[in-house]
C-alpha cells in the first residue's frame, strides 16, 4: 500500500509543477489574482451599484476603468484636469450602459490643487451621499536620463503622483472610516516594486505610494470592511507615455512608439476589478516575460538583479539611439 503511494506521488508532483509552470508561462497576472478571476466574485455582480470615484478617468486605464465600471452599473464620479474628455468620457459610458446622466458626475480635479481637495470631496458627498471607492489612477510618467533631469522633474513627479494622491486619500477615508466600509485602489507599477532605467523620479513616487498604502493598511485594522489595494501593472496600452515628463519640465517627449507590444488596456482594467471585487491587497498584472520580474524581485533578488543590469543596459541604449524606451526590450537599437 505505501509503495502505491509513492508511486502516485512520483507521478502527481511533476505533473502539478508541470501545470503550474505551463500556466506561469501564459499567465497575465499572479495566480491569486488569476484564480479570483476564475473561481472568484464577479465585478458586474459584486460593483453593481456603488459609489466609484475615479482619478486619470480622461484617458488610458481611467478611461477603461470608466467603461467597464458603467457596464458593471456602478455610479461614477470621473475626476481629471480636461473637463472636455471627461465629458466625452460620460457620454460614451451613457451609449454603453444602462446608466442614466444623474448616474454619471464630471468634476475636474486637479492632483496638485491639494487645497481644493476637500471641498472636491464634500461636492461627491452632496451629490452621491457617500463614496464605496476611490480609485487613485492620476498621474504622469517619466523618460529620461537621471544624470540629464532636473530635480524640478523629480519635485514634480512627487508633487503629482504622491503627494496629489495622498491628499486625495486623506479627504475620503474619513468618510468610510465614519461608514465602516469602503475600498481605495491606487495604481501602482512594475516599477514600484522594482526599479527601471529612464524612471528614476517616477519609479520614486511608485515606491512611496507603495510604502504609504502598506503602511496605511495596517492602522485601519479596527475597520475590517475597509479595502485598501495596490495595482502594479506592467507595460499597458494607454496615452500616459505621449505626456510623460522628460529631463525638462515643459520639455515633450520625442518618441512614442508603438504600444503593439503591450498588455491591451481593457484586460488590464479587467484583472484590476476582479481584485477589488475578491478583496486582493495587492495586483500583479503583466503579461510575460514582465511577469516574471515580480516573482524574480520577491523570491530570487540576485537573480532579479543581473536581469535588471543585462535588460537595463540595453534600455538605455535603445534610448540614446533614438528608439521608445518602452519598446526598447523587443527591437534592435539603430545604427549610424
């Protein structure tokens, strides 16, 4: 009898690693994120009705975030500096949905107005009553040389992407804290769990963001209703890159190359809802071999390390050659 166990389990434990690296290799997302997504909540049974206040929402993952939050029958709030967009925004979820035009709210936002943040904040309250979820996506990016960048650059990026966020984030909670529930999903990134070459100030804010919610999380034990969740997509389909900051402040972008390669910006925005839905504290979301950079960084840092030095070097002449920095990884640098 025990030699019939052994024997079983000779061939069950290689053929489940064999599973489970066969699902790694085409996976999009870490396997928690990936089974929620399978076994999990539905966003469309789980988001249906509630209060959901998106920042960014004039473009790219906001944007998306927007449709298929609408298609899910959440009531929305879409927050961004163009009122322009966020207007054609609510008429696209309006001809996409069963929302009706009291179910959509435009309220331009601007991260680094803190001062007007409160009073943003009490303008949803008035007109929804209340807030079930704040989604933190505003923000820019950044392409450029450390050696060659302004410390403006960098002042500006933290001014934005963190100190925007957080203030934002110190007008709402207390209105979930007072309710007992309430979700808060900040956008994070790859690079804000590990670092990349042409995104030192980004990457920066990223990380800051990553250590503020972590820590944040920990003190709002007493509210155990209380969501706060951490999305690090890799390299996604969107706009962000056609407004990134450079080595200056006004300074555009020379190159935006094509976007083919990346994670398509609905599937994404997809994986980012079925983690709010299940309650995932934090979202690995990046098809491969990106992915593996995740796992790399959490369970074999030196390893990370050489693949970071080794892809790095190659990211950084593809920059000084002319060629987008996000498709540095996938063409050949040009020569002279």
């Amino acid at each position: 009898m025990d030699c019939c166990i052994v024997s079983a389990l000779s061939w069950f434990i290689p053929v489940y690693l064999l599973i489970h690296l066969l699902c790694f290799l085409f996976a999009d997302a870490d396997f928690t994120l990936l089974w929620a997504s399978l076994a999990g909540h539905k966003p469309e049974r789980k988001l249906k009705g509630l209060v959901v206040w998106i920042t960014g929402a004039s473009s790219g993952i906001g944007e998306e975030l927007a449709y298929q939050l609408a298609k899910c029958g959440s009531r929305l709030i879409l927050s961004a500096r163009r009122e322009d967009e966020l207007h054609r925004v609510k008429r696209h979820c309006l001809e996409t949905s069963d929302l009706k035009d009291e179910d959509v709210l435009v309220l331009p936002l601007d991260l680094l107005e803190r001062t007007s943040h409160e009073e943003k904040t009490k303008t949803v309250i008035r007109y929804f009553g209340h807030i079930d979820i704040l989604i933190n996506n505003g923000g820019r990016s950044q392409r450029s040389l450390f050696l060659e960048t302004s410390v403006d650059v960098c002042q500006a990026l933290m001014e934005l992407n963190f100190l925007g966020t957080v203030s934002l984030t110190k007008q709402v909670l207390p209105r979930m804290t007072q309710r007992g529930r309430g979700s808060i999903l900040t956008v994070s990134s790859l690079v804000g769990l590990a670092g990349a070459p042409l995104a030192t100030g980004y990457s920066a804010t990223k990380h800051a963001l990553q250590g503020f919610f972590n820590s944040l999380r920990p003190e709002l034990t007493d509210y155990p209703k209380i969501l706060i969740s951490m999305a690090c997509p890799g390299p996604v389909q969107s706009q962000i890159i056609s407004n990134v900051f450079t080595e200056e402040l006004n300074k555009p972008v020379a190159t935006v190359g094509s976007q083919e390669h990346k994670m398509p910006t609905n599937r994404c925005v997809h994986l980012m809802l079925v983690g709010i839905a299940n309650g995932v504290k934090e979202m690995w979301i990046a098809q491969q071999p990106f992915l593996l950079f995740y796992y790399a960084w959490q369970y074999a840092p030196t390893f990370a390390w050489f693949i970071t030095d080794l892809l790095g070097r190659k990211r950084v002449q593809n920059f000084k050659a002319g060629v987008d920095a996000d498709s540095a990884y996938f063409t050949k640098p040009k020569t002279s």
